[in-house]
C-alpha cells in the first residue's frame, strides 16, 4: 500500500514558518504530526494530500509548561512522554495512564497527544481523556491570531472537530490547581492488550478532609458520535463516602444514560456493561488517588 | 515530488533522490538493499517486522516517509552486530532459540534494543508488554521473552537462566 503522489513536503521549525506554509500551501495541504493515524488514512488512500507538512521539527510545540492554575501540554508531546512525566500526576494522572497504554511501544514513541485530539477517531484515547480533564484547545491560524476551544466543543464526531483548515493546534490547556485531594484516572478495554478501545473511561475525583467526595468528572470514549461527559455522576457522588456500592451506583446511571452503538466490535448492550464495569473500578482508582493527598 | 535526502544509515551517510510518497522501509529495502527489515503487514501498522531505529528510537518504518528521516540516523538489524561479534540480543536469541522463521525478529531486536535501554532491569510482564507492537507467528513469544530477560541479565553481570536443555535428536 502506497500513499497517493505527493507534490510537496516541508519540515518547518516554527510555529510562524508551519503557518505560513499551511497558507502558501492552501487546499490539500496537510499537517503530519506523528503518522500514526495519519499514515494509515494515506496508505488507505482515504486521504491524499498534495502537500504535507511535517511537525516533527518545530521545538516549541513540544513539552510540558505548569503555571500557576494549569499545566500546558504542546500537542507534539508524545505517548511515551506523556507516559514517563511526573508533571501528570494526581489530578491529571488519567492523561499519563491512557497514554501509557496507546498501541504498543512503536506507536507510544511516534504518536502525539495533538494528532490523537484532531484525528479524533472514535476508537482513541486522548479525546475522552482530556474531555474529563477539561482542556481547553488553543488554536493558531496567520488570519485570525489565535483562539481558545474547550474541549467539548472541539471534538464533534467520528474524525471531525471544530478546528479549520487553516488552523494548527498549539497547546492543550488543562486546570491542575495545587489543591490536594484531586485523583484521576482512566482505563479502557479493547480486543488485544494495549488495543483500540471498545470502550475508555476517565475519572476525576476530589475528595475534602473527610475524605467525601465534593467533585466528579467522568467521560466515556469509544462510542458515536464522539467521547462524551456524564455529569450525573458528580451529582450522585457529591457529599457522599468514595464506597464501592457509591461507585457502582454512579457508574450504573451513566451506563444507562449514555446511548451506545453496537458494532462488529461489540453490541450496545455490552457497551453499557463495559462502561459499568470500567466505571466502577476507574471511579475507585481515581478516588483512592485522591484520598492519598495525590493532586498536591 | 522528488527531493535529495541524507540519511545516515548504520553509520554511513547515503543520499539519494527519493520520490515524496517512498516510505522508510521501502527507502531502507529497495534503495539500501538492507532486507533485514521486514514488511508483514504492509499498511496497518500492526506487525512491526518493519521496525527500525531513528534517532535511536524504535519505531515502524511503514508509518514514515523516507524525506521524513532526512538529516536522521537510521539503525537497521544489519547495525547491531559490530563486525564478526553479535549483539548480546541476537546471542540471547540464539541461544534461547527465540526464533523459528526469523521473520519477525530483525523487528523484535530492534525494538527490544530500544526497550532494555530504557529499562535497564526489566520484568517478565515488562518484556512481554514491550512486545506488543511486534506479531511472531511462530514461536509463541515465550523463548523470545526469556532471550530479552537473559540479555538484561548478561548486562548486569548475572547468570542469566540456562536455556532450555538441547535434545538429542533420535538415532
Ligand atoms: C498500531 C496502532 C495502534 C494504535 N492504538 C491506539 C490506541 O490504543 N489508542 C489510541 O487512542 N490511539 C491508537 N492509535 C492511534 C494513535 O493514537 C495515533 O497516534 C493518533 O491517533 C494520531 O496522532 P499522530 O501524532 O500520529 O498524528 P497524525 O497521524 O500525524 O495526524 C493525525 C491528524 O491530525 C492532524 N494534526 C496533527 N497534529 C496537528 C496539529 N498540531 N494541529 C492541527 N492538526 C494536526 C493531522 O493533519 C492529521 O489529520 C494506534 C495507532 C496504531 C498505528
Ligand atoms: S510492515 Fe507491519 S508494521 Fe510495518
Ligand atoms: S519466528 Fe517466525 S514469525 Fe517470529
């Protein structure tokens, strides 16, 4: 399998020079972040860009930034990275855990968190992750400066988000407050170790001095149209123990609350027990996160 | 939709004009002549006979495009050995019968080179985890699993576990 003819290929080293290729380039022309998605679709001829530009050359969208209030990811960080920081732990460990455990460890030193988030395929992890950590998507385009898209916005179905055409994703935003007492994490199940998910979950817990929870977010992966929050679940742990039957009961009422597809993969049916199973032990993992001063 | 690239390919600086769209593995079987490394898959990504070194850095030479390891070092099975002496890995594997068809394995190396860098004193459920992006249709993983602990052990100087006795063969 072989991509289509390709015309021409740049390898910018900033974000100004990517963007000014992007705009000389204009249709057909694509950015290639780590391949991993990109590179199939093209083999696949499902896509067959004219122009690529490379990002793999461009320094400053790589790494990790903490401020005061948020920890800024730059979209060209890659699993591996993602998977070895300590920056993540605690509150945002749920983004170290799904990138742990993308693909094998080929695909974890080639793929970035930015191409998993525009690709946005149904089967991923990044989306549903970042979704229950409530990143904040900051886009740069040569017209129009740059713009903020929460997350739930950006991502709008299978292989679509809000990005233009003429945009480049430059960082991730994520709120990581140094409270103490904010767990997360996130789990998947899917056909083979490491494999696409069936279903992903991520949980944010937080807990207070005595240890109940005050906060929960919760987001399911894996399901059409795209990876989805489920609020009830922080209404149904608010003020209450983290106790497995509290866990059970949440994770339960976003299973039925969350519409699911059946597929070659999987019924809908088993969709739902996924979630409620996956939901139960997710919830419990970030809570116990959460309760051992994690998030600090 | 052509462009003059440099690689530097088990230590040796080749340029060629390639066109666009030649993947790595292509560039690396066809322009090289290096057939060590392996297609078993052909787009999916999945088998990762295909993996090579960049940078030092195992990946799928089916997932990258030849321009884009231009200026880069690329490392091949054919560059593990040093002259006539082995790898320790490729002794573990013959020595621990890793290995049936060999099709797989100049991929499996390659990405268990990168792998015991990293992790230095690995586990068995490590190992077998750092394998998955890597199929072998023959051997059913366990050998390959005790080559790569055994090649962590002659690394820190420990008996490494003996390999399974030789039968004799039946007169
Ligand atoms: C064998 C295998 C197993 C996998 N298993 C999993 C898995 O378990 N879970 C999972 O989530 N994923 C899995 N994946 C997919 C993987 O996560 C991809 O890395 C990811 O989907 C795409 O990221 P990338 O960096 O490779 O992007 P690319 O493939 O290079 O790009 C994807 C798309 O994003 C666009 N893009 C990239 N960066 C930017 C940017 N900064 N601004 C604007 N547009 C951009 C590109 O133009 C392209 O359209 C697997 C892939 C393979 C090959
Ligand atoms: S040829 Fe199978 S992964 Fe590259
Ligand atoms: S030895 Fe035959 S595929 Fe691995």
């Amino acid at each position: 399998m072989y991509p289509a003819p390709i015309e021409a290929y740049f390898a910018p080293r900033s974000i100004d020079e990517a963007l000014q290729c992007l705009a000389e380039a204009g249709d057909d022309a694509t950015f290639i972040a780590g391949g991993m998605s990109l590179m199939q679709a093209m083999k696949a001829r499902l896509v067959e860009p004219r122009v690529l530009i490379d990002l793999n050359e461009v320094e400053e969208l790589r790494g990790l930034a903490r401020g005061p209030r948020s920890l800024t990811v730059r979209p060209m960080t890659r699993y591996r990275e993602l998977a070895a920081t300590s920056a993540l732990h605690g509150a945002l460990q749920a983004l170290g855990d799904a990138a742990a455990t993308v693909g094998d460890r080929q695909v974890r030193n080639a793929g970035t968190i930015g191409g998993s988030l525009c690709w946005n395929y149904v089967a991923s992890c990044m989306p549903s992750a970042c979704l229950c950590l409530d990143a904040t998507l900051v886009l740069a385009s040569l017209a129009g400066g740059t713009r903020s898209v929460p997350i739930k916005t950006f991502l709008v179905g299978p292989l679509e988000t809000a990005r233009r055409d003429d945009e480049l994703l430059i960082e991730i935003v994520f709120p990581a407050s140094i409270r103490r007492g904010v767990g997360s994490a996130y789990r998947k199940y899917g056909g083979a170790v490491d494999g696409l998910p069936i279903v992903g979950i991520a949980a944010q817990v937080e807990v207070d001095e005595a240890g109940l929870c005050t906060h929960a977010r919760f987001s399911v992966g894996g399901i059409l149209p795209t990876a989805r929050a489920f609020d009830g679940v922080g209404e149904i742990l608010r003020g209450r123990p983290g106790t497995p039957a509290a866990f059970a009961e949440a994770a339960a009422a976003a299973a039925d609350a969350i519409e699911t597809q059946g597929d070659h993969l999987a019924s809908a049916g088993y969709r739902r027990v996924l979630i409620r199973t996956l939901g139960r032990d997710v919830l419990a993992e970030a809570h116990a996160r959460a309760s051992n001063g994690a998030g600090r | 939709m052509k462009k003059e690239i440099t690689v530097t390919v088990n230590g040796e600086a080749i340029t060629h004009t390639v066109p666009l769209r030649l993947l790595l593995v292509d560039f690396i079987r066809d322009e090289c002549g290096l057939t060590g490394t392996h297609v078993g898959c052909t787009y999916e990504g999945r088998c990762g006979a295909c993996t090579v070194q960049v940078d030092g850095r195992a990946l799928k030479s089916c997932m990258k495009l030849a321009v884009q390891a231009d200026g880069k070092e690329v490392t091949t099975v054919e560059g593990l050995a040093r002259e006539d002496r082995l790898h320790n890995l490729q002794k573990a594997f013959s020595r621990y019968h890793a290995l049936q068809c060999g099709y797989c394995t100049g991929g499996i190396l390659m990405n268990a080179v990168d792998f015991l860098n990293e992790n230095i004193n690995p586990s068995e459920d490590e190992v077998r985890r750092a394998l998955v992006g890597n199929l072998c249709r023959c051997t059913g993983y366990s050998h390959i699993v005790e080559a790569i602990l055994a090649a962590s052990a002659m690394r820190h100087g420990l008996k490494p576990v003996p390999p399974p006795a030789e039968t004799e063969p039946a007169p």
